[in-house]
C-alpha cells in the first residue's frame, strides 16, 4: 500500500484475530443456541404436511377416511393453531399479545367450522345443509385475523399515515373485486333458485377472503420490527389460508369438491404454519465477530414496494375491465363504480402523498441548514477523510484553528499533514478502531501533532467516527492545554528556586539508571552535596541573599556535570548529581574518574560567591556512592547521604566514598539513640563531680558537675559520646533538666554536712530562654533544696547568634540576685563571646579546652590566652582553665595569671563518696608553690566567688 492510503487503507479482518494476527483458516463461528432444535421443528413440519398432501392426493385410501382426515384432521390442525397461539400470548412477555389472541380465535373459529362439517358428512353421513352453523364459524375466521394483522401493523405517526394505509387497502381490495367479479362473482350472484340469503352468504366468503388478502399484502410492507420471524411466519399461514378459500369459492372447484381432496392439504398446512409460527422461529444472536455497519432502515410513509401499490390496483382495474371487454359482455355496474373508487384512492392517495414529499422536502433543507450552520459555526474542525486516506470534506473552522483554509486542505492526503513521529502511532491506533467491534467501541480519541499553515506544529485531538468505510474527525486544538500540562508536570519534577530537578526526579532517572545498565558496566554513581556554612549566611544576610547563593551554586553545578548526567536539589541546602558509568570495567579506575569529578565540584561550589554586594563563602561537604549490582535506587541514595554525612563529621570540605562500615555505624548509632530515651526513665544516668582548684592554694574552689551513662550492657558514655547521638532536642532538655535538678540536690546535701564548696552546672544559654524550662524553676529549686546563697554556678555553654541578648540578660540579672554565679565557657572560641562579655553579667571567664592543649607548645596560643586573661583580670572576673591535664599547662597558665584550673593534673571526675573524701581533705599538691599574683581567692571560711550583689534565698 502506498504512503497517501497508509492511514485508512487497511480493512478490518472479519472473522479472524486481531489485525495483523496469523494467516490460518478462520475458525467458525459456534451455532446459536436452540438451532438445532428450530431445524428438527421445521422438519417435522414438512414431513407432516407432505404426509398429509400424499394421503389426499391419493384419496386417503377409503372415502369414509378421507372424510375424516378432510373434516376432524383440519379442525385438529387448527385447534393446534388455537392453542399455540393462546398459550404463546398468554406465556410470554411479549408486546402484540392481542394479534396472537386474535389469531387463536380466528383459529378457533376453523376448528369450530370444521368440526361441523365433520359431524354432518362423518357422523350423520348426510350431506352438509346450505346453511348451517358451519357457516357462521367459517364467516367468524376472517374479521379476527384482520385485526389481529391491524395489530400487528406498525402504527402511522400521522393522520396521512392512516389515511395511506385505508386507501392501500381499498386499492388492493377494489382491484381483487374488480377481477374477482369480472372472473367468478358476477356468476355466482346469478345462480337460479338462490334466495337472497344464499346469495348474500355466498358472496361472504370471497369478499372476506378479498378483505384478508388486501390486508395481507397491505401490511407486509408496514409490519413492526419487533419478532419479525413470527410475523412473516404467522402472515404466510394467512396467505395459504386466504389462497385455498379462494380456490373453493371458485364455480369450477366449488361443485366438484369434496372433504379429503388435495385442496385440504393447503388448509392443514397453513393451520400448523399459523401454530409454528410462534414457536419455531430462529431467535436473534449476537454476532460473534464485528457487524456490518446498520442500515438506514428510515423510509418515507410507503415504502418503495408499496409505491407500485396504486398502479398495481389501476392495472388490475384495467385488466378487469378488458376481460369484460374482449368477452363481449356488458360492463358490470359493480366493475364501473369500484373501477372509478379505485381510481378516487388513487387521485387522493397521490395527492397525499405530493403534500408528504412536499413536507418532508422542507423538513430536510431545514435540517441541512441546521446542519450546516452547526458545523460552519463550530469552533472544532470537521474533516470526513476517505477509506484511501484523502479528505473529502473539510468544514470552514480549519481557516481558524489550523491557519489553512477548508478548500487547500480538501484532496490533500491526511497522512502528509500529521507529524511524522506521531504517524505511526496513529496509523496503529486507526487500524486497532477499524478493526473493533461498531456496538463495543463507537468512536475512539486521537491526540497528534498537526501542520499549521504558519509552518508551526499545533497538539489536535480528535474523536474519530466511522463514515461509509471512511473516518470522520472531530478535531480542537489544545496546543495550549498541553503546553500547560508540560509546564505543571515540569514544576512537579523541578525545583521551583533553581529549576533543578527535584528529588522525586532525581530519584526516578537514578532508578532508570539502574535499571538499564549494560552488563559488565561498572555503573552510575551518586554524589550528595552540602552546602557548609550555608546557615550562617543565611542568619546573618537573610534569606533573600541565601537565595540568591543557592541559585549560583545551582547554575555551577549544572555547568560542571556532563551532558548526559543530572543535578539536582533535594532541598535546603543539599544537592546532587548522578554520573552516569562510562562503560569501564575497571572498578579502580572508576572510583578515581568519580572521586576526581566530586572534587571538582568542591573547589567550584567552595569559590567566593557575590551575594547582594558582599563576598561570601561556603564550603562543600560531598559523599559518593556507587551503584552495585542488584542494589535499588532508595539504597543508593541513602548509601551516599552516609558518605556525605561522614564528609562533616570528618571535618567538611571534603570528599567521602561510601563505604559498607558506615551502615553498620548508623545501626550503631540508632540503637544508642533508643536505648537513650530510655536511660533516664530507667536510672541508668550518674553525676560525677570534678574539683575546680585554686592554682595558687591547691584548695578546692567549686566542683563541676558531669552527667555519665552506664548503659545496662555496662559501658560507660561521657556527655560527648551520648550526646552526640541524642539528636532529640526534647531527650536533650530532659536531661539537662536532670542534671540540674541532681546538682542542686546533691549540693545542698553536702552543705548540710559542711562542705558549702559551690557547685557549677553547664547549661546552653537557649535553655535558660526555653519554655520547657518553665520561668522560675532555677529559683523554685533552690528554694525547695534551701542551698546557700553562691553556691551554684551557671556555665553558659553557647552563644547562639539567634538567643536575644536582652532576654538573656533580665534572665541571668534575674538569677545573679538570688546568688546564682554566671561563668562564660568556652572564652575564646566562639565569634559571639566578646559581644557576651560586653552584654551579660558575667562573673567567671573559662577558658575554652582548644586554647589549654597548645598552650605550652604554641607562642603563639600563649599570646592569645595571655591577653584574654589579662582581660579577665582588668574585669576583675576570676579565669578557669578548662583541661589542664599537666603539671606544665599549671605552671605556664598561673604565669599568666589563671585563678583557678579543671583537669586530669588534679583529679578527674570523682563519683559523691570520693568527692566528700576530697572535701575533707581539701588540698591537691601545686606545681612551682608560687602563688599568683592576681586574682588571689580568699582562704577564710567564706564561699569563694562570691560577688557584690547576692540576695541570699528566703527560706520556705
């Protein structure tokens, strides 16, 4: 087939498979059920009708018999007829119910007649009267049988329709009479010796018949469609009925017939016609395969048969007339006026049937109009396209909507406008529809690319129907819509910020990576980027400016991929990139081409920024996993989440590879955070004290407090190690909450014993401002453990940037007049501690555990801590050296002028038995026993660090 039929040119395969299925022979179509048993009816039917006509063609073998079987054998024949059609229109369901009630009467009728006749000639062996009861049930059969006919008749919509069907009647009728009584009636009328009666009873029987006869042929063109089978069924049983009547009435059968001839056969065989009628008709069955397409079954108010009825009738009149003619008789009065009202119907129904043409051809120019303006006015195209494939028809819309007008578009071929890469599709889609069933799947949609007259490609949809072998295409245009779609489905998988991909596709293109890898192919990897440092930016610059830097590493991000690789933001600050495998099956040398492009990616994301006119920057934290075999898209992505995680912990700005231990970590890790919530509730936490010495006395000054976790498998955690993993900010209140609670408890304990030694608890200044450490609670514990004015020490452990200092500063003025001494820790390492220094209530300056380490080692550092100090001592604020762990940092730290020191060169952190120990003895052994010279605290029996300005508590 050539290019321009491609589109249509492919019929449907009736019978077979699907289009384009195999070659071998059709399989045919299983019989309908119940055909069997209509074939076994019809046979019987025959035989016994034969059997009959051979039994009276031969005389029955004795005349008494043929008296019998002429007489009881066609009323049993009709009885037979009686009870069918009662029992099938009292049984069934059925919609002419009354026609088949008629018809049982009718036949009834028969039945009564010839049982009569039986009883004179078989029983009474005399011959039948000229009038007898016979007679009246032979004159009762026609009158049911034509309304049951009117009945079955599908009923005229108009008054014309009526008065059509009267006058097809009359003419069919008036003809039948006409040549009737030019042949025979006109003789029978003039029989000698004949009372009126007699004659009036022997014209009964032909007009009735003639009356039957016209409604026969009358309705055979009007009959409703419903059981078309019984009916044709049922008004050839008439017809054979009506035929034999005809038969007997003539003069020449008439005086020679007798009951058992050959002309009772065709009277038994209509009766069991009429009785089969009903019963042993082919039902309707679907069609197994695709059905041809309907019919218009539409027809004026005669059909085109019925159209020849008035000229048939004029002829018959004519040949009537004629006979009388060449025969030489005078022109019967009858034949002249039924002659002249034959030609009467057929003048009117004529006339009738001008004004009905006349009416329906208006009717039909208005609903062409109609239509056209429909389809001139319709903002879609309709293009009706031939089974070659050529558009026949296409409406004026196509001006509008394709830019083309309707008469350049019309002989082109449809398959030439379509978009080539859209043609197969909808060749394939065309050819699937023609081949569906009509009833299943009336129309189907089609959605392509269409040439526009402007040279551009318009998105059409089109409903397709079927036209006389052909299509017809409904078409719109939704350029728009899909171009909307697109751009919704483009949002949905796009970062909004920097029209990255986003993670959902991020992690659908990781999956197709995955899962279309060759063998052999050492396959895609995954990079997960951090932004360090973001945060701080974004505080300090807002989020406007932290915007604008997410953008610009977005675009050098994209810049630095390959064409073929993807990067993404997952949100945040965090993105990614997938790099696809080159082919290489050498896994090391994969790993350094990887592992070469991630660190690339760190100097280009670690570059300055420009960011609302001031230089800022970041660094940039990288994991790298690399697929395995089997492994899953979620694995993958997780796996590299871990190696960059492992990239911060190790000091950032760096890149890490996956590696399998970092699962098993992460296990570690999970299972420590859940036996954590647990801790508390279980008792498994401990507070250890570690002295605070005056580095000029050796005398204990305060005691820190430390939590510890003895978890139930016997290890034990310090604050860095459990803390770590407790990522929970409400755990992480709760135990700080704990840890205050037991400091001041176990600190009031021991003052009631004697040792008034303060104690000092590390606190985050957040905590202090949290709400879930309600306002007062520091006060409400002291006053319920009633521990002394100055014995606790409050060490702020952070200097967030965020924490408002003003509410900071009404909480820790609040607390110091109640006694409560404010220390600074970590002095010296964080870029808010001056700020602190200036803003708060600061009593205690601790020096950060960084600065103690190097100080003996660094000048430098020595400079450092040399001038803090001395800012401490020009504040009259007493120092505490975090860490001191050698006699060395001792001596180098009271050189500069340290109050007082922490560490592992006095005593580690001592459990509450080992502390009172301590206390009693009060006195740990000072390297060099110089004391310092400055910043001296005092040795009589007062608390030490004690301010100006302390309220002791009011008793309970």
């Amino acid at each position: 087939m050539s290019a321009p039929g491609a589109l249509l040119g492919r019929r449907p395969v009736r019978g077979g498979g699907p289009a384009g299925g195999g070659g071998g022979p059709a399989r045919r179509p299983d019989p309908p059920p119940g055909v069997g048993r209509t074939l076994a009816g019809q046979l019987a039917l025959a035989v016994t009708c034969a059997g009959y006509a051979a039994g009276a063609a031969l005389g029955w073998g004795s005349p008494r018999l043929a008296l019998i079987m002429g007489d009881f054998g066609l009323s049993a024949a009709a009885l037979a007829a009686a009870v069918s059609c009662f029992l099938y229109g009292r049984l069934r369901d059925i919609r002419f119910r009354p026609a088949w009630l008629l018809f049982a009467f009718s036949s009834a009728m028969a039945a009564c007649g010839n049982a009569v006749w039986g009883w004179y000639e078989v029983v009474l062996e005399q011959d039948v009267p000229g009038r007898s009861l016979a007679d009246v049930f032979f004159l009762l059969f026609a009158p049911p049988a034509i309304v049951g006919l009117l009945v079955l008749a599908k009923k005229p919509v108009t008054r014309a329709g009526w008065v059509c069907l009267v006058l097809d009647a009359w003419l069919i009728g008036g003809s039948l009479l006409t040549l009737s009584w030019s042949l025979a009636l006109a003789h029978t009328t003039h029989f000698q010796g004949e009372s009126v009666a007699q004659a009036a009873l022997s014209l009964a029987y032909p007009l009735l018949d003639i009356v039957l006869v016209s409604m026969v042929l009358a309705l055979h063109f009007r009959r409703s469609n419903a059981n078309r089978s019984a009916t044709n069924t049922a008004i050839a049983a008439l017809a054979l009925t009506v035929l034999c009547d005809a038969l007997f009435t003539s003069p020449l059968l008439r005086e020679s017939y007798r009951s058992g001839q050959l002309l009772d056969a065709g009277w038994f065989a209509g009766s069991l016609l009429l009785a089969y009628a009903p019963w042993g008709v082919r039902r309707t069955v679907e069609p197994t395969g695709p059905p041809r397409p309907p019919r218009d079954r539409s027809r004026p108010v005669a059909g085109s048969l019925a159209a020849l009825t008035p000229y048939l009738a004029a002829a018959v009149c004519t040949l009537g007339i004629l006979y009388n003619v060449t025969e030489g008789r005078r022109v019967d009065r009858v034949v002249v006026f039924t002659g002249c009202t034959v030609v009467l119907a057929l003048v009117v129904r004529q006339g009738i049937m001008l004004l009905d043409n006349i009416a329906l051809t208006h009717e039909l120019a208005q609903k062409e109009n109609h239509f056209r303006s429909l389809v001139q006015g319709s903002s879609d195209v309709i293009m009706i396209a031939a089974p070659s494939g050529i558009l026949r028809y296409v409406s004026p819309a196509a001006s509008g909507v394709y830019g083309r007008e309707a008469d350049e578009l019309i002989g082109s071929e449809l398959a030439s406008l379509i978009h080539p890469e859209d043609l197969g599709a909808v060749v394939h889609e065309v050819r699937r529809f023609l081949a569906a069933s009509p009833v299943d799947e009336p129309t189907t949609r089609i959605e392509c690319r269409f040439r526009s007259g402007r040279g551009d490609w318009l998105n059409v949809e089109s409903t397709v129907n079927r036209h006389q072998g052909g299509l017809i295409f409904n078409s719109r245009d939704v350029t728009e819509r899909v171009r909307l779609q697109a751009q919704l489905r483009h949002n949905a998988e796009h970062d909004p910020l920097t029209d990255l991909p986003n993670r959902a596709l991020f992690t659908e293109r990781v999956r197709m990576a995955l899962s279309g890898r060759r063998a052999g192919d050492a396959g895609a990897a995954v990079l997960f980027i951090d932004l360090d440092g973001f945060k701080g930016i974004n505080d300090r610059l807002g989020h406007q400016a932290g915007d604008e830097l997410l953008i610009q590493a977005a675009r050098r991000l994209q810049d630095s991929v390959r064409a073929g690789d993807t990067a993404a933001r997952l949100g945040g600050d965090e993105f990614a990139a997938l790099i696809l495998g080159g082919g290489a099956r050498d896994q090391t040398a994969r790993e350094c081409q990887v592992h070469e492009i991630a660190d690339r990616l760190r100097l280009t994301l670690s570059r300055p920024y420009r960011v609302e006119g001031t230089e800022v920057r970041v660094a940039a934290s990288i994991g790298v996993a690399f697929a395995e075999p089997g492994i899953s898209a979620g694995d993958l992505l997780r796996n590299a989440d871990l190696a960059m995680y492992r990239a911060k912990a190790g000091g950032k700005d760096r890149v890490e590879l996956y590696a399998p231990q970092m699962q098993a970590e992460v296990v570690r890790r999970t299972e420590l955070a859940a036996r954590l919530r647990s801790a508390l509730l279980d008792g498994e936490f401990a507070l250890l004290h570690q002295p605070v010495v005056n580095l000029a006395t050796g005398r204990i000054a305060a005691v820190a407090a430390q939590a510890r976790w003895r978890s139930a498998q016997g290890i034990l955690f310090t604050p860095a190690e459990f803390l770590r993993v407790a990522d929970d900010n409400d755990r992480t209140a709760e135990l700080g909450r704990w840890l205050l609670e037991e400091a001041v408890a176990q600190a009031a304990e021991r003052a009631r014993l004697g040792h008034r030694t303060p104690v000092s608890i590390r606190l985050p200044a957040h905590r202090l401002l949290d709400k879930s450490l309600p306002l007062g609670s520091v006060e409400a514990l002291l006053t319920r453990h009633e521990l002394p004015s100055g014995a606790l020490i409050i060490e702020l452990a952070d200097s967030d940037p965020r924490i408002s200092f003003d509410e900071l500063e009404q909480r820790l003025l609040a607390l110091r007049r109640l006694g409560v001494r404010i220390s600074l820790d970590g002095f010296g390492s964080g870029y808010a501690a001056i700020n602190a220094l200036r803003r708060l209530p600061v009593d205690v300056l601790k020096l950060d555990r960084g600065l103690v380490e190097g100080v003996v080692e660094s000048a430098r550092l020595r400079k450092i801590t040399a001038g803090l100090l001395r800012i401490a001592c020009d504040l009259g604020m007493q120092s505490v050296a975090d860490g001191v762990d050698v006699p060395e940092q001792v001596l180098a730290l009271r050189a500069m002028g340290c109050t007082h020191g922490q560490g592992m060169a006095f005593s580690g952190p001592l459990d509450e038995y080992r502390l009172r120990r301590a206390l009693v003895r009060d006195d740990y052994p000072v390297p060099g026993g110089v004391p310092a010279l400055s910043g001296r605290i005092r040795t009589t029996g007062r608390p030490p660090f004690r301010s100006h300005t302390e309220t002791r508590v009011p008793p309970t």
